[in-house]
C-alpha cells in the first residue's frame, strides 16, 4: 500500500472509533473511567470473562486462515501476553478477571456459573462467524479491531478527556482496591495500548486497494455490537447496585 493510502485508511479508522466510541462512550465504558461501583466491576467481570474465555479460540481460527507470517507472529505474542503470561509477567487475563470479581464479593464459581447475557452471546456467536471467515483480514479487523478501542493514547491525540476505562486509578479512588486487586486493569491497559497500534498498522498493511470499504464496515459493526453490549451491562450493574443498596 502506498504512504498516502495507509496514511488515508489509518486516518479513516481513527476517526471510525473516536466518532463511534471515544466521543461519546459507552455509559458503563464512562463510569469504569470515572467513578466505578461494586456493581459496575460486577457486572463488567459477569460478562467480560466470557469475552476473554473466547478471545484465544476466535485468534486461533484467523491464525488457521492467514497466510501472512507477520500476521501470525502477532497473534501468537498476542495469545502470550493475554492469555499466557499476562502484560506484567504473571497470571493471564482472565486469572486476573477472576481476582478483580473476587475483590468485590464474587466467588469463581458466581463468575463461572453466570450466562452471558442475550446481546453478548449474538456478539460472541457474530464474532465467531468473522474470525472463521475465509479472508483472514475479515476476522482480524472484527476480533482484533477492537484493541484499537483500548489504545489509551488514540483519544488523547484527538484531545478527549475520554478513557478506556482501563485506568486501575478510578477503582483504587472510589472502591479502595489494591494493586493486586487491579492488575488485570493494569495488564490490560498496557497491552491494549501497544495492541490498539499494531493491530492499526497490520490493517493498514494488508488492504489492498479497493478493499478499504471492507475494512472499514466490518469494524463498524464490531464497534456498534459492542456498544450494545456495554449497555446491556451497563443495566446489569445498574440492577446490582439497586440490589446492594437495598441491602445496605
């Protein structure tokens, strides 16, 4: 691809996920990045670990399909760091999910025994259908386009106040919650910042021209399903806190 054509499409998926997420999030995604609840953390790790059981098997599918070595390779590190070792060397991303719900009152079994509510399995089973796709590229802007949601320094560039909700700072101020407690936050907010990048310039390097449209839908969609699937949360933990205040 040309300098000017990856500068252009680069440019165009930036500006896709300011104006579909960073601009206005998400209103559980602004509670995690502000003043987070019992019921917010509750509600995110219900729901997120089915997300991060998924992730490795949806990789593997647009491993098997890709042909690109360098496509590969970082899907492998990838795999490594989130799944394997963790960001900081230790437990991998979902391990550290199960230790953020028991920091506010959820047992490994409440977390594992928990469905995923409607609008997540439509997303997961949609991912699915993607990262099995043929066409590699499909999958990976569907499965991995989303990191570029978590690059904390794509909002800062465009002069949002906007996080990623990735911040361990907001949950140690309104809840307490030691640095053990958060480093799944933590881990997450340093890799996805280095992953939102990369998985930008993999895009950019392999759509060959005409196919930028492609691209650009698919990530769309993405961004626009998990939008739903925030604001389903987003009821959950506004249903749990309502639950817990009663109880207080």
């Amino acid at each position: 691809m040309s300098g000017a054509r990856s500068s252009a499409l680069a440019l165009r998926v930036e500006e896709l996920a300011v104006e579909r997420w960073f601009r206005d999030p998400p209103r559980l995604i602004s509670a995690m990045a502000t003043q987070p609840t019992v019921g917010v953390i509750q509600a995110f790790v219900l729901q997120w670990t089915k997300f991060s059981l998924q992730f490795p098997r949806w990789v593997g599918a647009i491993i098997a399909n890709c042909p690109e070595r360098d496509v590969i390779a970082y899907e492998v590190d990838n795999l490594m760091s989130e799944v394997v070792r963790g960001a900081q060397g230790g437990a991998g991303h979902y391990e550290l999910l199960i230790r953020l719900g028991e920091s506010v009152g959820l047992s490994r079994e409440q977390v594992e025994s928990a469905d995923a509510l409607p609008g997540a399995s439509t997303f997961f089973e949609w991912l699915w259908s993607k990262a099995r796709d043929p066409d590699w590229l499909i999958g990976f802007s569907a499965v991995n386009g989303l990191e570029i949601l978590g690059d904390r320094n794509l909002p800062r560039r465009y002069r949002l106040a906007t996080g990623t909700g990735l911040d361990p700072r907001p949950y140690s101020q309104s809840l307490g919650l030691s640095r053990e407690e958060l480093e799944f936050f933590e881990a997450s907010d340093e890799a996805d910042a280095s992953h939102g990048a990369e998985t930008l310039a993999v895009i950019v390097r392999h759509t060959l021209p005409g196919r930028e449209g492609a691209v650009l839908a698919v990530l769309r969609d993405a961004v626009s399903r998990l939008r739903a699937m925030m604001a389903e949360t987003w009821e959950l933990a506004q249903s749990i806190d309502s639950s817990i205040g009663e109880r207080s």
